[in-house]
RNA sequence: GGGGGCGUAGCUCAACACGGUCAGAGCGCCGGCCUGUCACGCCGGAGGUUGCGGGUUCAAAUCCCGUCGCUCCCGCCA
C-alpha cells in the first residue's frame, strides 16, 4: 500500500461547527447531500450530518477530477469532502443557516455512496404514512424523530438515575415467559424441544416482579419490553416499553410518592416545567361521574352534571323513559364559543352512538328563561331553571344531554367533552396536568363469560375496609389500584398487591376458578406467597406514552424507531412473513390452511 | 368482530355528487443550457393496470358488490 492510499481522511468537524473562526483552516467534513446547486461551472452543495449544514463549493478550476463527478451527484448521497474554510462574502451570506457566515471550498471530494432518487420527499410532512414506514430510515433522516428518540434516550437514563439514586436494582426478567390465559391475548411462541408446548412473551413482568419481592430484592426496577396480541390504536403497539417497578414494605402512598418523584424529575430536566406535588387523587367513581372516563384529561374545565332530578316528572317522553328504567340524564354544558352547527351535532350523535348511546340532544340557553332546541316545547319553566342552575349555563350557552345507562351516558359525554374541548380550542397547549385514579373497583362482571374478572390483574388487593365485601357484593369491593394520567392519557397503573396465599386463592376462587385450575396456572406464585413473601406493590408506565406526551407527538409510532402498523405489520421488514416448512416442521406446528388441504 | 376516513404519475393533489374531450398540475426524474447559488434559474422530454377482482352500461377514475392496504374510533387491551 503506498503512502498515498494510506492516507485517511477522517472527519475534522461537524457540519454545525465551523464560523468565521475557521478561515483559513483545512478541514474534513463528511455526511450527505442536503441539496444541490448546480450552476453550470461552479455547484454549491449543502452537505448535512447529524448536528447541522454546512455549504461547500465546487469550483471547476480548483478541483478539475471531481467536478465531473459532482455532477451525477444527487441529494441524499453520501460524500466526504476536504477543504478550506472561506468567509463567504458580506453580500453572500446566509442568516438563516448557523454555518451561513462560512463554505468550504473543495480541494477534494470523495463519493461515498451515490444515492438513489428518493421515493417521496424527505421533509414533506403530508407523504403517506405508511410509506414513510416502508423508508423509515429515509424518514428519520430529516423529521425530527431523531430528536425524538435522543428525548427518549435521555428521559429513559433520568429514570434508570433516579431509581438507581432510590435503591432500586434494574432487574431482567425472561421474554420467553409462561402463558396465562387471563387479560391480553398472548404472543405464543412454539417449542422446539418440547413437542406442542410453547412460550409466551410477556404482557408485563407482573409476576417475574412479585417473585422478586418474594426473593428479598425489596426494591425492583426494569424498563421493560411488553407484548400483548390486542387490536391497535395511536397509543398501542404490539409490543411496548414500560417503566416497571415493584416495591416490598409499603402502602399506595409511598409508591405513589416514589413515582410522582421520577415524574417531576423528568418534567424538569426534560422540559423545564416544574410540576407541584402531590398529584390530586381522585375517587375512580368521582372521574367517572365529572368527566365521564377514568383518565380525565384536567387541562380545561367543562365537567359533566347530573340532571336526572330536575327531570324526573318531565313530559319529554324519551326521557322520562330512561328514568323510569333506573337510567340518568348527564349534561355536558359548553359555551357559546364552541359552534354547534347541525353538520356537528350529526357527526356527534354518530360518535355518541359508537359508546352505545341512542341518542344526543342539545338545548341552547337564548336567555336566563328561554331555551332553542328540541326540548323547547317539552321542559317546563322551572326545569328549564333547575338546568340553568345545575348547569351554570348562560345566555349563549349550550348544553348536551344523554339519557341513558350511566355507564353509557357518562362515557358519551366523557368523548363529546374531548370533541368539544379541541372544536372549541379551549386545551391549553404547553400545560401538563397529572392526577392520580384511586380505588378503582376490583372486579366487573364479564357478560361473555359469565363470571368476575379482575379490572387490573388477579393479584391486587382489595382495600382493607371491603375485604368483607368480596362474599357479600364482590362488584361493590374496590380494589387498592390506582392509574397515573397525564393531560388525559393513561400513563400507568399499579396496586397493593396480595401477599396472602389465603387471600390470593379465594380471589381465584371469586375470579370463577377452581383449585385445581388455579394451582395449574399460578401455582408457582401461589407457593412462593408461602414461604414469606412481604405486602408489596407496584406500578408499570408505559414509557412509549410518556415520551409521546413530553414529545408532543400525536401517536406513540411517532417516538417509536421501527413501529407496527394498525394491523400490527412492519412495512419495513415486512414481517410477520411465512416461514419455511421445515421450520414449522421442527417446531411441531403447521399452518392451519396447511392442515386442512392434507387433512 | 363492528363503524368512519383515505387509496389517481416516484411524491402531494385535481378531475368523481350529475358516467362521455387525449386522466391534468406542482414537485421529483431524464436530456440540454447556465461560474455566486442557498426552494438557483431557463428550454425540452419521459412517466398512469386510476390499489386489486367482479358487475351495471354503447361508454366507468366516476355508479354497484367484493377484496386488500393505510388510518381514526367502538369492542378488546388482567
């Protein structure tokens, strides 16, 4: 090799670093074309790297070799480049580039990589989704998400530091796990080595975490990957990170404390804000009945209000039968200055329909005395001022009513108050509101099954004071469970959990399984209960929403490097794809179409 | 499993409600010109299974049925 070929070009500076400073100065620089400038003699290229821009200049005269070179050159390809560095002229400068001051002038250009024409603009954020996904590494070169994933690096290492500060050992726990048929569906996996057997990714550490208690590690921690088989939505990918964490020797509100610590350190190393604590705690049945969902989003007011009273003996016949049937009337009071036009109200009434609600309906307050709307003719003129009152509407206002099923007729309202808040812009951007859900209940009846199932997971404890409801009214028991919810959006949920095997057996008992089942299925967890296991508890983030808030993203694909779509595919990979037929073969397993031709 | 939205050139979109002219535009791409640009400019050109399959019709991008993909929501997500 001679010295020549030898000789290595590597990178002096970033193409954020270089000022006037530099004149004068032999530099390096490498990265891709930003753009290209070709003008006939002389070409001007902005070359880019991870920090920043630089314009370098191609002069015919200087760099004879090259130049030719130069010109089959097309944006996004990779180039090295030495050069000097040139203050550009007083007239010739760019202000909005921070190198604008400065170019490098080539003495020699190398093409690393001549690149392809792109299949859609880079920066053009109106390009289809999905073939973003399908170029994802092309999207992130220009979008920000790299920013985004550096956000979520750097929250992900102020979490490790704070626990790591409070005692917490991060601890692994297997992706090749155990299937319980409880909660999401499971991703199998199949056994080589034990003929129709199979693993299951986790849907979350729950029980690797209470083993750990049941170990003595006393105070555990993991940012976990989790998988659960379920339909998708913005904020749900197939598989997911949480923040996990378990804690031996304490009651909710020390790990509740424990958590509102990590979140306000983020907030302020993150984005500045300082958040108060404690976080308000609110009664899951308060949540509920204020804002009709368990995850209210405390940005901006308008709370449901409860009417059925003031109704009780009205002629509108819809109502009255709602009533007469054990149903309520919620009211969702809005100002004036979110526009109810008949276009909205369909689409409304549609939306309403989707929680199972028959119908919406609206009255406008023209003053103290007289309504618009189809009530108009119904309501009686002191029901027209009990609402008024109940409602604290004004001239100008507006009020929904569902008459329904509670559950139905809250959670409607709870979505039209989402609908409301962002048609009549009334979210204030740049807040963050935190509150904790409490006492949730422990059970609902599961109408498919017909039996109980746990609304968190078998293993949380009932609050103390309900113990005796769990035989006499399992659905009135609440659970000592609570969800983190941050500007609406479910961050986590933890709980107290059972420490008992006595207990723990009689919740599997409740739950609609026997002994033996329960043994079959948790047996490992129910005989470590006894051998001393402390009261312990825990909670589980979900880092993905966490990030996407503190990101200001709207979907958690957005600070996710290589998401899934709502079919959960990889339209980069292309997976999930078919496998060989001797790879099912050895895993004992065949592809059911498969079957059915040979069968 | 159910409902809403979308699918036309490499990309973004127009033409679609009321079926009928050669399916157009901008950007990108290809060729030519251009030595101070920074959204470089100017001239010329290529590029289409209107997602796919079927139906109605003299005639379908347009109407109907089915299907696939992306997306939002309900169910589901212990």
């Amino acid at each position: 090799m001679t010295e020549q070929s030898r000789q290595k070009y590597t990178r002096t500076h970033g193409c954020n670093q270089l000022s006037s400073h530099n004149a004068g100065e032999q530099v390096v620089l490498a990265g891709w074309v930003n753009s290209l400038r070709n003008l006939g003699g002389v070409v001007f290229l902005d070359l880019r790297d991870r920090d920043g821009l630089t314009q370098v200049v191609v002069n015919p005269e200087e760099l004879a070799d090259a130049a030719e070179d130069v010109r089959q050159l097309r944006e996004e390809s990779v180039i090295q480049v030495k050069g000097t560095v040139r203050e550009r002229p007083e007239n010739m400068r760019n202000p909005d580039m921070k190198t604008g001051d400065i170019e490098v002038v080539a003495s020699w250009l190398k093409i690393e990589n001549l690149a392809a024409p792109m299949p859609f603009h880079l920066e053009d954020e109106e390009v289809g989704e999905d073939l973003r996904l399908q170029y994802r590494y092309l999207e992130m070169r220009r979008s920000g998400l790299i920013d985004k994933l550096r956000l979520r690096h750097r929250t992900s290492q102020i979490v490790r530091d704070y626990f790591d500060t409070s005692g917490f050992v991060e601890v692994e726990t297997p992706i090749l796990s155990k299937s319980t048929p409880e909660g999401a569906r499971d991703y199998l996996v199949p056994s080589r080595v034990h003929e129709g057997k199979f693993y299951a990714l986790p849907q979350a550490p729950q029980q690797y975490k209470q083993l750990l208690m049941a170990s003595g590690v006393e105070k555990y921690f993991q940012i976990a990957r989790c998988f659960r088989d379920e339909d998708l939505r913005a904020d749900r990918q197939p598989e997911f990170t949480q923040v996990d964490m378990e804690m031996s020797f304490v009651e909710r509100d020390d790990i509740l404390t424990e958590v509102e610590g990590m979140i306000q350190r983020v907030m302020r190393e993150m984005l500045g804000k300082e958040v108060p604590l404690p976080f308000p705690r609110m009664d899951y049945r308060d949540a509920m009945a204020r804002f009709g969902t368990d995850k209210p989003d405390l940005r901006f007011g308008l709370e449901l209000v409860e009417v059925t009273e003031h109704l009780r003996d009205t002629s509108f016949r819809v109502f009255q039968k709602v009533i007469d049937s054990g149903g309520c009337i919620k009211a969702l009071p809005l100002p004036g200055s979110v526009q109810l036009s008949e276009r909205r109200i369909e689409d409304w009434t549609r939306i309403a329909g989707e929680y199972g609600a028959k119908g919406l309906i609206w009255l406008k307050f023209e003053d103290e005395q007289t309504i618009k709307g189809p009530l108009a003719k119904f309501l009686t003129e002191p029901e027209i001022q009990a609402v008024r009152a109940e409602t604290n509407a004004e001239k100008g206002d507006y009020v929904l009513l569902v008459a329904d099923r509670r559950e139905i007729a809250e959670s409607a309202l709870g979505r039209l108050r989402m609908e409301a808040a962002e048609a009549g812009e009334l979210i204030p951007s740049d807040r963050y509101n935190f509150a904790w859900i409490v006492n949730f209940p422990l059970l609902e009846y599961d109408e498919e099954q017909g039996n109980y199932s746990p609304m968190h997971h078998p293993f949380t404890s009932p609050v103390k004071e309900d113990l005796h409801l769990l035989d006499e009214n399992p659905l009135q028991t609440r659970a000592n469970a609570f969800d983190i919810v941050m500007n609406g959006v479910e961050l986590g949920g933890g709980s107290i959990r059972i420490h008992d095997p006595a207990l723990q057996e009689k919740m599997f008992n409740v739950l609609g399984m026997g002994e033996e089942e329960s043994r079959k299925r948790f047996g490992h967890l129910l005989k470590a209960l006894g051998y001393g296991t402390p009261p312990h508890g825990g909670i589980a983030l979900g880092l993905d929403r966490f990030v996407m808030l503190l990101a200001g993203a709207a979907s958690i694909r957005d600070v996710i490097a290589f998401p899934k779509t709502a079919r959960a595919s990889c339209l980069l990979t292309g997976a999930p794809s078919d496998a060989e037929e001797a790879q099912w073969r050895e895993l004992h397993i065949a592809p059911r179409r498969q079957q059915k031709e040979k069968g």
